[in-house]
C-alpha cells in the first residue's frame, strides 16, 4: 500500500511538472511574438512621424524572429476629415511555432504639424 501511495504521488508530481513545462513554454512563445509585434509596431511609428511619411502610407518590411512565419501587414482607414486620412489602423499576422496563427493591430494618428 506504501508502496502504491508513493507511485501514485510521484505520478502526480510529475504530470504537474510536465503540464506546467508545457504552459511556461506557450507563455514563452506569447511573450515572444507580443514584442515582435510591439517592436514592428514601433517601428511604424517611428518611420511615419511626420506628414508626408503618415500620408506614403507604406509599411516597413516584416522579419520576424526564428521559428515565427508567413508574416502579413495589412493597413486600413480608420477615420478621415474631409479627404484628410487621420487614423490608420495596422494589422499584423503571423504563424508562430506549433502553428499557431497571431493576429496583433494598433492604430496611428495623423502627427501634427
């Protein structure tokens, strides 16, 4: 009976540890594919800080990170003032590593003068 007590514990103990392996990983894929939209994000920000820039409308080049995949940037109008577009909104999709699909947007304003 000791004996069993003790297997079955152990079991136990392992089946924990091998489901939380598995959790911490996926929050480690999560994580990484959040700061690789983050920083692609950032990145368009940056390259559309003036007017001329935010009006081209072009979208950088995508390089994700190893073991990420078939990334997309799509854009689309938000809002506009009379013809004037004055929010922009950037989607971005990716496949990350066992084949899971993400899908990140962000918006950007029109800078001032």
């Amino acid at each position: 009976m000791v004996a069993l007590a003790i297997l079955s514990l152990t079991i136990l103990i392992l089946t924990y540890f091998g489901s939380s392996f598995t959790l911490t990983r996926n929050a480690q894929i999560d994580t990484q594919a959040q700061a690789f939209a983050r920083s692609y994000f950032d990145n368009v920000r940056a390259s559309w800080s003036t007017r001329a820039a935010f009006n081209a409308a072009v979208l950088p080049s995508v390089a994700p990170p190893s073991g990420f995949s078939n990334p997309s940037a799509s854009l689309a109008t938000v809002q506009t003032i009379g013809t004037q577009v004055v929010l922009r909104r950037i989607t971005l999709q990716f496949t990350g590593p066992q084949n899971r699909s993400y899908s990140f947007s962000t918006e950007v304003a029109l800078p001032p003068l």
